[in-house]
C-alpha cells in the first residue's frame, strides 16, 4: 500500500513539474512600432499562441480597456472597433461579429492573459514573429493618405490645392474662422456663391501613394445652414476619363448648422483617379454654401482574421481544395432530406378553382374596359414587334391579337400596347377590379421556352405610380391559359398597358375585360397568372417509385469495386492490415459557371472564390470564352482557368463556347448600319454574314475557332462548339445545315484531345414544346452526315416546376444516340423561391435523376450565388451568403450521400475490397506498427487495384 501511495505522490509532483515548466519559458518580448511594452506579468505560450496582459496590451496599442467583471470579460475600444474577450470562451466579438480563437484568454497568475496576435490584428496591426529571439513584432501601417483641417492655411490655391468643377466661380472659396469642425477656434473652408448643384471643388493628389487592390475611405465634414444633402466622390485629373464623372462616390443626408461626415469608400483600381470632390448629388435642393472641414483619405481598416472562417463547415488538407463537411447523418434513401408538407385529398373540402371563384362572384359588375379596347390599343414601339388581329376558333372571342416581338427593347414598356383608359369618374378609390383575358404563347426564344406579358393600371404621368403590375406567363405549346389579376382601384390610376418587350416570342391574346365588383373582399376575387401543370406532391412522397428506381441505379453505374493490397518491403502480403479509404473528390462534374466576381479584391471576392474552391471540381466562363468577349479579352480569359485551376483546386474546366450563331436582329442594326455590341457575333462576322459571304464567313469562323483554341491550349475538357442552335441560326439558315459539319470539323483540328458538345436551351420537362424533337432532328442530322461529336448538353434553365421524371424522360431520349451528356447550366427561376422547400426538392430531385442516367457525365450550375446570378435565385447562397435550402440538398447529395468513407482489415491474402463511388481518394494503410497514406483514383472502366507497400 505504501508503494502504491509512493507512485500516486511521484506521479503528482511528475504533473506538477509539467504544469510549471509550460509557464517557465524564456522572456518573450513585444515590440511596438520600435518601443519595447512594459507587463506587470510575461507573455506566455500556450498551445503555439503568446498570450500578454490584456491592459498591457491595449494601452500598449492605444485602445480603451474596460473590464466587465460579472461576466469576467475585457473590451477593447479603438477606432470605432469594439473587442470583447471573455475568459475561457473561445469565441470573441470584434464589432459584434463572433470570432472563433483556438486558444481563449484565460487567468495566470490573477492576471487576465489574452492572444496578442488576435487583439492586435483586430485592431488592424500587422504582427511578426522572431523565433531566434522570441520577439513578437507589432508595426502599425501608415493608413492616411491625405489630410487636410485647414487650420495651418491661408489661402486655396487653384490647380495647386485644388480644381473647381462645372464653372464654379472661385472667388467664392476662402479659408475662414467662421465655423470649424476640429477644435471651435480653428479654421474651415468655406465654398460659396454656388449657384448649382454641379458646382464641386476637388482636392488636388488626394489619393497620392495609393496602392492598386487596397481599399480607401475618403472623408469630409461639412456644415450648411440649411437641410439637404451633400456628396463626396473620386476623380481623376483633368484631361482623364474620370475628370468630369466619379468612379465612386456617396451622398449623406445633412441638417442645417451641425457638422456631418461624408464618407465613402474606393477600392483602388485606377491609378488615374487622384482626386477627392465636394459637390451634391443630382435631384438635391441647391445649397449655396457649404463649409468643409477634415478632408482625408486613409487605408480602410480590416477586421482581425486569426481564425479562419469559413462559409460552411468544412474538410481541408494541405494542397487540396476543401469540402463541405456533411451536416447529415446517413447516407442510404431513407436517410435523404425531405420536408413535411400535407396535401388535401380528395376526401378533404375542396378548394375553389379561379374558373369557380369567377362563377360565384356578382354578374351585374360594372364593365370597364373590354375586348374591344385591346382590339383598338396603340402601339408603342413598332420598330421592336408587328401586332395583327387574327382569328380565334373555339374561344368565347372571336379574335385575337397576334404579337410578335423580334428585337428585345432595352426596357419592356418600349414596346406595349396603351389601351383607352379608364374613366376617372366612374369608379371610386378602394373599388376591387379584376381583369380577366386569355393568353397562349406559339414560340418563345428563352431559356425557360415560356411566353411573357405584363398588365399594367398606373397613373397617366409620372411618377406612373401602379395599381397593378403583373407578370402573365404560358408555356410555349399553343395552348390557352385564362388569367384572373384582382387589384384594388386608386383615383389617377387610369392607364392601361399590356407589356410586351421581354422576350423574342409570339404570343396570342384576346377576351380582355376589367370589371368594377367595387365592395366585394379582393380575397374573394380569383388571382390565377402562370400556367402551371405540375402539383409538386410528389417531391414531399418520399415512397415515389422513380425516385427509388434512380437511386438504384447509381448504386450500380457510379459506384465500383475497388481492392486494396498491402504488401511490406518483401513483397509479402499482409493480413489484418487496417485499411482506411477516404474519398475527397468525384470522377462526375460537378460544376458553375464563373464570372467577374472573382476579381474581386474584396470579402465578396473572397467568398465567391472560397464557394468555388468548396463546392465544385469543374469550372465554365459565363462569357470570357465567347469569341467576341475573348478576342477583347483574352488575357482574362486566361487568367479565369489559371485561378479555376491553380488557386482554387478545380480539375476541370468546360469551354464555352466556338460558335453562338446568333440572329442579326440581336448582333446588327441593318437599318442604322450600327453594330450592336455583345459577346458572341464580332461585327467583321455579321457583315459577312449580311453580305452571304459564305466563303468568308468560313474563314472567320475557322480563324476565330483557332485563335480560341491555341489561346486555352490543353486547358479544357471539352468544348461547346455550338450553342443553343434551335433559336440561333442566322449563318445555319443562309448556309444549310452543312455549316455544322465544318464548325466541328476545325473544333476537331484545333482542340483535338477535347470532347465536343453541341449545347441546346428550352428542354425543361415540357414536351407539349416540341423543343425535344427538334433538337432530335438536329442530332438525327448530324450523325447521319458524319458530324463527329462527342457530347450533347442541355442547358437546364427551370421556368416553372415540372415533373423531374418528364424531364428525365426527355434526357433518356436522348442518350439514345450514346453520347456523352451534361447538364451544362443549371437553375430555377426566381418565382420557383416562393416555396424554398419545393425548390429544395426538386434540385435534389433533378440532381438524384441526373446522377442516375449512364451517359450523364456532369451537372454544372450557371452560378450558385444570388448576389451575382442573371436570375436573382442561384441554386446555393441567398445575396447575403446564407446557405439555402437547396444548398443543404446539393451538400448532402455530393458531399455525404454520394461520397465513400469505409475502412476495414485486409484478409489472408493481404486484399482489403471495398465498393465505392468513382473518384479520388486518400488511403491510409496501418500494419507492423507503421502507417502510410497514398492518394489513388479509382474510376470507372479501369482496374481500380491499389498496392501499398509498407516498408
């Protein structure tokens, strides 16, 4: 017993020596700016982090300390930050934002210790460290620019101090004591005699030593006598693009006799702009003097990064892109995301139709306005769509009006129909109308293969302020859908428009008619706008069987056999080895596309590069290698696979796209002899095109599909050689479809390792469109001529929900011709957000139905972010980068579901088999006391055995 005491008491003193030798290390110095600080207690190491003294520290740095001692927590005030640290908490508040620390302050000694890398970057000071000397380095960046309080100065001098812009007449400008910002007894600026709201003065080399990238805020006070408002903006120098307008700027709100600070910030990317100027913004009331003070440009502080946070939870290894972590648990069917939702039965009370609600509402109405009305509109913007009247069989009309719109305005109401109005007298503000009319759409050129109207009721002038603004959509199959838009009746709101400028389409429409039911609750009135066929219930059933026949199906077509063999140095196999395979990325595409944003060199930047690097493998330019836009751009267009590949980790990349045979109408203005800009028709191609320079034409095109070709040499998988062909055929139809045979043939000769795509827009799961067989004909076309093709893309541009078994349907109809296939441009129109959960549902229905399709080779997103999507609603991040709830699904799916994790132990003959899905993977290897890790990639169609010789 005694020696058993004996060892406890050993082992104590043992620990005890441990616990003091953490503490008793050399002295640690903190230098800052060149000046040794003085603790009352030394730094410590803990865990690789220096705490101090946390008010040795901050005074140190010129900061505010406060102690809250009831919740045993330090603040930091400086410069407008607030820095809240609590013992033993390893989350921190830097301005309210949590901040996760891996070492918390803590108390040593009775002396609160904190990191001093984390107080000091939060306070925006670089730290260093100098291990030979144990010295921690704290310097402070010279942050301001440009300052100027006056006080020192006698006079302005002009194109010296400062420029006057907009004939602002100098001798208005002097130095004065009549009010100061600063101390009350010094000096401002005082700018009168302003006798319009252009008038500015600038200050002259304001932005002197600014560095390119680096964010600027630059200030001012001012005082007025008066309320208004005042702006502050960035110019550049006379002579310069930028001398006469700003390249950022604000405008802030000022009240009579108090000073106000204006401020805005720059991110400097022009070294042109050199400039700071005082002015008012436009629609502002005319103040005549304004005194300025404190003008300065400074380096805009960033907030402390001592921990890396990240956009989702994520998997990272050095040398690799990280990976969502899962957020689920499961990985088999029953362990999918789905969401309560309860439908009606057939048992339950059944809700009223539009049709029924109309049929119950008063039939003495008062009539406002009706078919002839629409019959005999005036049209605006003849230039833009044709209007005739055509007959209509079988509907409660006899005609209708027939629009074809073949050039899309810059605004919608450029091309409209304006009714007779309303009679101002004849109805009572708070009347509830409803307007009632039949649509159908006979083509469509968009993504979504829908027709688009908007009904407008709004006041005769401006501000045009509307009682009524309603989209009216039907899909492109010539059906007719009856439209009920309820609205409630405001006196001056008498115009009535119907709106037609949004897509180049056909649409039919007829039956129009508002009548006043005046005193009856709107709630009664029917609301039906968008013609939707498909009820959504079976994206709640999780018992669906076509469901469950795709998740059977990938079991057998992405996953595969793998065997590990571990062998030791002798070559002799050995058994109960442990085996641990770790899949860390996929063989199938998973993809966005990628625009500017990642340009960026701010926190958005960040994030949307991070998104990138995180979520996909496969990478697609939104526009940079479209011929236009690349022949402008091509270095930028180089450097988006560079950072795709390079910084971010993506293993592939997708070009888009050789040719995009767009109609004139879009690229040309024949009648003005003008080209109209965009990314894919240069104008030297239309006027050959416009010349039928069929030989010429040729040459163009070859030289262009070269010129793109050797620019992105050995960077892409594949190319898109043609792109959205059905509705974009002006050389097709001068030339004959023979044109395609030529475009893949020199597709062929310039990227010959790349596969080639023919890409098409509008197959949506709608096959009343026709759009499916079209396409199907244009295949049929091409394999019969020999057209050596390697892919076949549809788009997947959602409208509208749709069953996904139709639209799996229309896909399985076309791996028939057994090429490669992908969906190339994923996403769900805005509407479609109304019910997230839906959304939700249907992405990861489309995802689980795509995955299971033998040909399907990849599913690229066209962005995943609503901050920076053509739609507003991308398939992952809302604006303010919260993750969706598609995000989750699309997270589960990729990167749980659909992703292996197995270990186990070899056998006699040293083999460990695993089934898994196709795709890269860590394997980690432990026997006879060693471990090993080697990476490995199994896919499909290869014999996917590993050897790991432990030696």
């Amino acid at each position: 017993m005694k020696k058993i005491i004996s060892l406890v008491l050993c082992l104590v003193m043992l620990v005890s020596c441990f616990s003091f030798s953490a503490f008793a290390q050399d002295e640690i110095s903190i230098i800052i700016n060149g000046k040794k600080l003085t603790m009352d207690q030394n730094p410590v190491i803990i865990d690789g982090r220096t705490l101090v003294p946390v008010r040795a520290i901050f005074e140190g740095l010129g900061a505010q300390v406060e102690w809250d001692d009831s919740v045993k927590t330090a603040i930091g005030k400086r410069d407008g930050k607030e820095i809240k640290i609590q013992i033993n908490n390893t989350v921190a508040k830097v301005n309210g934002a949590d901040i996760t620390l891996d070492v918390p302050a803590q108390l040593i000694n009775s002396r609160t210790m904190v990191p001093v890398r984390f107080i000091s970057e939060a306070l925006g000071e670089k730290v260093d460290w100098d291990g030979n000397t144990k010295t921690v380095i704290i310097t402070s960046e010279e942050k301001v620019l440009f300052e100027q309080n006056f006080d020192a100065k006698t006079e302005m001098v002009e194109n010296k101090d400062y420029v006057a812009g907009a004939a602002y007449p100098v001798s208005g400008l002097s130095i004065t004591n009549e009010v100061d910002h600063t101390t009350g007894n010094g000096k401002s600026l005082k700018f009168a005699g302003r006798q319009k709201k252009e008038h500015r003065i600038k200050f002259k080399n304001a932005f002197e030593g600014a560095i390119v990238g680096e964010t600027y805020v630059f200030s001012a006070w001012v005082y007025t006598g008066v309320d208004g408002h005042v702006a502050i903006n960035a110019y550049g120098d006379t002579g310069t693009e930028y001398a006469y307008k700003s390249a950022a700027g604000k405008s802030a709100e000022v009240k009579a006799k108090t000073w106000t600070k204006v401020e805005a910030e720059y991110t400097y990317d022009n070294t042109e702009i050199v400039q700071v100027g005082i002015e008012q913004p436009l629609g502002a009331s005319l103040i005549d003097t304004i005194y300025i003070d404190d003008v300065k440009v400074e380096k805009k502080s960033t907030a402390a990064k001592p921990e890396k946070t990240t956009l989702v939870p994520v998997i990272e290894k050095e040398g690799r892109r990280p990976i969502p972590a899962p957020q689920v648990e499961g990985k088999g069917y029953d362990d999918l995301i789905f969401y309560e939702r309860e439908f009606e039965t057939e048992d339950a009370s059944k809700k009223l139709t539009s049709e029924e609600m109309f049929a119950l509402l008063p039939t003495d109405a008062q009539v406002m306005a009706d078919h002839s009305d629409m019959v005999n509109a005036s049209v605006m913007g003849k230039e833009y769509m044709t209007i005739e009247t055509v007959k209509a069989e079988g509907m409660p009309f006899s005609e209708a009006i027939n629009a074809k719109v073949s050039v899309i305005p810059t605004v919608p109401y450029h091309s409209q129909l304006v009714l007779k109005s309303l009679d101002d007298n004849s109805f009572e503000d708070g009347d509830n109308m409803l307007v009632t009319f039949y649509m159908r759409t006979i083509k469509s050129q968009n993504e979504f293969n829908i027709g688009r109207v908007q009904l407008i009721v709004e006041q005769e002038q401006a501000p045009n302020d509307k009682v009524l603004k309603e989209d009216v959509k039907t899909n492109a199959n010539g059906q007719w859908k009856k439209v009920y838009l309820p609205f409630t009746a405001k006196k001056g709101h008498t115009r009535l428009c119907i709106r037609l400028g949004y897509y180049i389409q056909e649409v039919e429409f007829g039956g129009y008619e508002i009548r006043n039911y005046k005193d009856v609750p709107i709630e009664n009135l029917p609301t039906d706008t968008v013609m939707e066929t498909y009820d959504k219930k079976e994206l709640f059933d999780k018992n669906v069987q076509w469901r469950h026949d795709a998740w059977n199906r990938i079991e057998q077509i992405r996953k595969g056999d793998f065997k590990v063999v571990v062998k030791d140095a002798s070559g002799n196999v050995i058994e109960n080895a442990k085996v641990n395979v770790n899949m860390y990325d996929h063989e199938f595409k998973w993809g966005t596309a990628i625009n500017g944003t990642y340009k960026k060199g701010d926190a958005t930047g960040e994030k949307y590069k991070e998104a990138i690097s995180t979520f996909f493998n496969t990478g697609v330019a939104e526009s940079a290698h479209k011929p236009v836009e690349y022949m402008t751009k091509p270095d930028h267009a180089k450097d988006k696979v560079r950072v795709a590949k390079e910084e971010l980790g993506l293993k592939y990349f997708r070009g888009h796209t050789f040719v995009w045979d767009q109609h004139l109408v879009r690229t040309y203005n024949v009648e003005k002899g003008e080209w109209i800009k965009n990314t894919k028709v240069s104008e030297e191609l239309a006027l050959l095109t416009i010349a039928n320079d069929e030989a010429g034409v040729d040459k163009y095109i070859e030289n262009s599909i070269k010129t793109v070709a050797e620019g992105l040499k050995g960077q892409m998988i594949e190319w898109d050689v043609v792109n959205e062909p059905l509705d974009n055929r002006e050389i097709r139809s001068r030339f004959g479809n023979g044109v395609f045979n030529k475009w893949f043939a020199w597709a062929k000769k310039y990227v010959p390792d790349a596969k080639l795509y023919i890409n098409e827009t509008g197959i949506v799961g709608d096959p009343g469109n026709n759009r499916n067989q079209g396409f199907m004909q244009l295949l049929d076309y091409m394999v019969e001529s020999g057209v050596e093709f390697d892919g076949i893309g549809s788009q997947g541009h959602f409208g509208a929900y749709v069953s996904p078994k139709a639209f799996y349907d229309e896909m399985m109809l076309l791996a028939k011709y057994g090429k490669e296939m992908k969906i190339t441009e994923f996403d769900m129109d805005l509407p479609m957000h109304d019910d997230e959960e839906a959304e939700a549902s249907f992405m990861r229905d489309i995802m689980i139905l795509m995955f299971s399709i033998e040909q399907m080779d990849g599913f690229v997103m066209w962005g995943f972010w609503d901050g920076s999507h053509w739609l507003n609603n991308a398939p992952l991040f809302t604006k303010d980068w919260k993750l969706k709830k598609s995000g989750e699904q699309y997270i589960d799916l990729v990167y749980n579901k659909w992703l292996t994790k197995e270990e186990g132990i070899t056998g006699k003959d040293g083999a460990y088999n695993v089934r898994g899905f196709y795709g890269d993977y860590d394997v980690t290897v432990s026997a006879n006391g060693k471990t090993k890790t080697v990476t490995a990639s199994f896919n499909k169609n290869s014999n996917n055995t590993l050897e790991v010789v432990i030696d």
